[in-house]
C-alpha cells in the first residue's frame, strides 16, 4: 500500500528547447489537431487532421489544411475505423528549416490485416505541409521487422527526436499491441532516422526495440503495451564526446513487477552519436530506490510522458503519468485513510550529467502541498502532461491534464493543472488550475466534456512566451455531440492569462468541414 499521508480539513469542499512546431517556418507556431472520429465520405471514424496556422494573434483559421485520406494528393483511402490522426508529433525530418508532421492512423487495416496500422508523414514548406514528400510507414516496409499483424496498432504514439546528434530529427513509433516473439500484445518501438535518400526518414536505418532488447532486466509479458507513450530530449546533456544526442522514454504501463500486476514502468534508451543503444539504459517504476511511493496494482505508471527542463540546469526532465493510481487520504486523525481510485498522480525525475536519477525527485497529486483542488476518485490526474516556458523565463514548467475533474457540481468536466519551474525544479507554490468556468474562458463546464484530455505546449503569437493548447474531445458544440474542441490559453509573465483565449471547433470561422456527431475533434494535439 502506498502511504500519501495528508490530512484533509474537515470540511474541505471537493470541488525540445523549440517552442512548437512551424510547418511555413514564417516563425509563428502552429498547431495540429486530430479528429479520428471524422466521418469522410460515408466512411465513419476515418479521420481527420486540421492543421491552423499561427500569427501575431495567435492561431488563425486563415490558410487551415483539413488532411484527410480521401483529400487530393493523399495517399491511400479513407476507410470506416481507420481513425487517422489518432496520433501526432512534428519534427524537421529532412532538415530544411520547414517542420514535418506525422499522422498515426492505428486502425489502419493493411493488406486484410485489421487494425494493423500505419503512420503518414508530410513534409513542410513555405506554404505549409505539402503532399510532394508525402511517406507511408508501416512494419511491412524494409527493414521495419514486420510484416504488419492484425492488431498491431502501429502509430499508436508518437514523438520526435534527434537520437543521433546529426541535426535532423527522427520518429519514434509506438506499436503497444505488438506480439513479440510469439507474446501478446508485449509491445514495441520503431525508430526511423530522419535525412535518408533525398533527406527524408530512411527506414532502412531503423532501429526496432522491445523488452527482449532494450536492457533494464525486464522480461517480455503478455499485455504489458510497451511503447503506449514516448518521449524525447537528451537527460545528461552532451556526452563525453560534445555531441547532444536525444533520449529516448518508452512507457510501458501494463508492466506488472514483483508480482503486482499492472503498476507500470518506464525504459529509457540513451542516444548516441550512431543511433540509440541500450548501454546503460534505464528502467523506471515506483519501487525504484529513491522514488517516493511504490508499486500498486493497476497505477499504470508510465500512461504519459513529457520532458523539460524545469530546473534549467541544461540536463531535461521526465514527467510520468500514473493516473490510475489510488491516493489515500483522511479527513480527521481518529478516521480511517479513504481510498480514492483513479485519483492519479504525476512522479518528476531530473536529470543529471549521469542521466535521469531519481534523487531529488517529486512526487505530485492534488492533496500535495499547495497544488489546488483535492484529489477526488476518477479524476485521472495525470491522464496528459506537455512541458513549455510559459512564463517566459529560462525554467520549463509542467502542464497536467485531469479530463475527469469535477468542477463545482459538473462530474467530469475536466481541468488542466499548471505547475512553474524553478532553479530547484517544480514548485509547488502559485500553480494555476484552469477549466472551462474560469474566469474568462470562452465555453462552459459541461458534464464530460473531458477538458484536458490532451495538452501541448507552443508559441502561436510568437511572443517568447508558450502558449496551451487543450482538448476537450467529448464536447458538445451547438447540440452537436461529442464534435470536440480545442481551448488555446496564452502565456504570459505572470503564467497562463484568459486575455486573449481562443476556443476553436469546427464550426469556427475558416476552419473546414462543421461539426459532426462523435467527430471527437481534439483527441490528438501536436508534441
């Protein structure tokens, strides 16, 4: 049993260094956005991405891209339940100053395979994503280590980074329902490294991992979902020879530990000046010595990740979501401590010149300290996480995705939670908690909307300070169910500012296509 031994009052009401991704590079930052329940030409759940453009305002329906694979130039066709843009990461893969960006379209039926999955990747340009570069992943390519399963759920996640230090970014592919030498859904990780032939991603360096080859001393398991989240940015700095070469977070959490079934774990592979490698690779979990808590059953340590540096000592930081875990709480000493399943919390560990070390780490829950709002049951704290400069200083502050939050009377309206580094690391003091009836915030608190099932972090105005992007993908919009949404609160000195927020659906003014039942718009934000 953990022990979060907080005493609640009696009475307590429950209520990359880069600043995002630029497809033009005009130096505004843009944002993608993943509708996979968008119904295309009679095709239900194929899927759609809408790409906005930002400007001195902000983001900018003028100039928005509806990506579809039905759309002109487009490869492959759109299908019921292929749900493309159920992932997606940006990353300069060839290298041209122009940001890329990768679609995951995990139900992708390849060959009579269903749901075997696949990934698209368009390349930018000044006049934005293009088609004229336009690649199809899948594990049936050479040298993917396929060929494709039904099942698989190839592109599932996805993120970006330069593992090699060459200055072209690479893709990381998460296939969490992988079998693996004949182990059910033990999942995998491809990786593909940017500046191939024609300086696109060559899969003929790509690299596969799993639990049988990435160190740590974890076995292959049936149902552990290794690659469900990834993330990207180098934990030790330079290494001995000069070169800044990316690392690379894996989590896997349905890793069960010492018996405990489904407590959840992290890998980290170390990048190098070759490729990623598993010398001295890394394996996080709650029962790690220095971490505070411990291994419970069904925590799924690991269901997020983000990296930043929130101590600005040049070494990132991993922030891991468990937002399953169970927090235990009293409200009086001569009561009982009550559990509160799916409360969830969020473990930091920092960097150092060694790599991540859990020394020094923090531990953070809605009970912790001065972090607002009480932890309530189901409010999946932890559920998203995204890593910015908000306030415009050199410290990276940690953005926390609660899509379950009640707010006052509305059960599971969902809330974001903002916490602001330090030179220490996260702090604790003045965090911010922000939902859709706060003060100034275009929409309304509504019961599911799942405000904070996805965040991300990037400069829209282009004014050094990052702004948020948050999805609510079961909003309702004009009686339209489930069509979703995207809030963009802005940062500020001062941390994150209604002035100025943006609400954005499809219905609004420039964006294609209109609001359609179940469209699910905002499941998928850009990293």
């Amino acid at each position: 049993m953990k022990h979060f031994l907080h005493l609640l009052p009696a009475l307590a009401v429950l209520s990359s260094a880069a600043l995002g991704q630029d497809f033009n590079d005009d130096g505004y930052r843009d944002l993608a956005i993943g509708a996979p329940g968008e119904d295309i030409n009679g095709a239900a759940d194929a899927g759609a991405v809408h790409v906005l453009y930002g400007s001195m305002n902000g983001l900018t329906g003028t100039s928005d891209q509806f990506l579809h694979q039905d759309a002109d130039g487009i490869f492959d066709t759109a299908e019921p339940g292929d749900r493309f843009g159920s992932a997606l990461a940006y990353g300069d893969f060839d290298s041209d100053g122009f940001d890329d960006l990768a679609v995951g379209v995990p139900y992708q039926d390849k060959a009579g395979k269903a749901n075997a999955g696949m990934v698209q990747v368009f390349y930018g340009s000044a006049t934005g994503l293009g088609t004229a570069k336009q690649q199809l992943l899948s594990l049936d390519d050479y040298n993917m280590s396929g060929p494709s399963a039904a099942g698989d759920q190839f592109g599932k996640a996805l993120c970006s980074g330069d593992f090699n230090g060459d200055g072209r970014q690479d893709l990381a592919i998460g296939i969490p329902y992988d079998d693996v030498s004949g182990v059910t859904d033990a999942g995998s990780v491809r990786v593909v490294y940017g500046g191939g032939i024609f300086f696109n991603l060559d899969t003929g360096t790509a690299q596969s991992w799993s639990q049988a080859n990435c160190g740590g001393g974890e076995l292959l398991e049936a149902g552990d979902h290794f690659g469900w989240s990834l993330a990207a940015e180098s934990f030790n700095g330079f290494d001995a020879n000069g070169w800044r070469c990316e690392d690379l977070a894996i989590g896997v959490p349905d890793e069960d530990l010492n018996g405990v079934s489904n407590c959840g774990a992290v890998h980290v592979l170390a990048g190098s000046s070759t490729k990623l490698t598993s010398a001295g690779s890394q394996l996080w979990h709650q029962d790690h010595p220095n971490m505070i808590g411990g291994n419970d059953p069904g925590d799924n340590f690991g269901y997020s990740l983000a990296a930043g540096d929130f101590s600005s000592d040049g070494y990132f930081d991993l922030a891991i979501g468990a937002p399953y875990e169970k927090i235990y709480v009293a409200y009086d000493l001569n009561e009982p401590f009550t559990p509160l399943p799916s409360a969830g919390t969020v473990t930091v560990i920092y960097g150092s010149p060694a790599g991540l070390s859990g020394v020094g780490g923090d531990l953070v829950y809605q009970n912790a300290y001065a972090i607002q709002e009480e932890s309530e049951a189901g409010d999946l704290f932890g559920f998203s996480l995204a890593a910015g400069t908000i306030d415009g200083d050199q410290h990276w502050d940690l953005v926390i995705g609660i899509p379950w939050e009640s707010v006052g009377s509305v059960p599971a309206a969902g809330a974001v939670a903002v916490l602001f580094g330090s030179a220490s690391g996260i702090k604790f003091t003045g965090n911010q908690l922000w939902h859709q009836d706060s003060s100034g915030i275009l929409g309304v608190a509504e019961d599911a909307d799942g405000f904070g099932f996805t965040v991300t972090c990037a400069d829209f105005n282009a004014d050094g300070r990052m702004d948020v992007a948050v999805g609510a993908y079961l909003e309702d919009v004009d009686g339209v169910l489930a069509a979703g949404s995207v809030s963009v609160l802005r940062g500020s000195n001062g941390g994150l500012t209604a002035t100025g927020n943006q609400l954005w659906t499809q219905n609004s003014a420039g964006v294609e296509d209109s609001n359609e039942m179940s469209d699910t718009f905002g499941s998928a934000l850009c990293q």
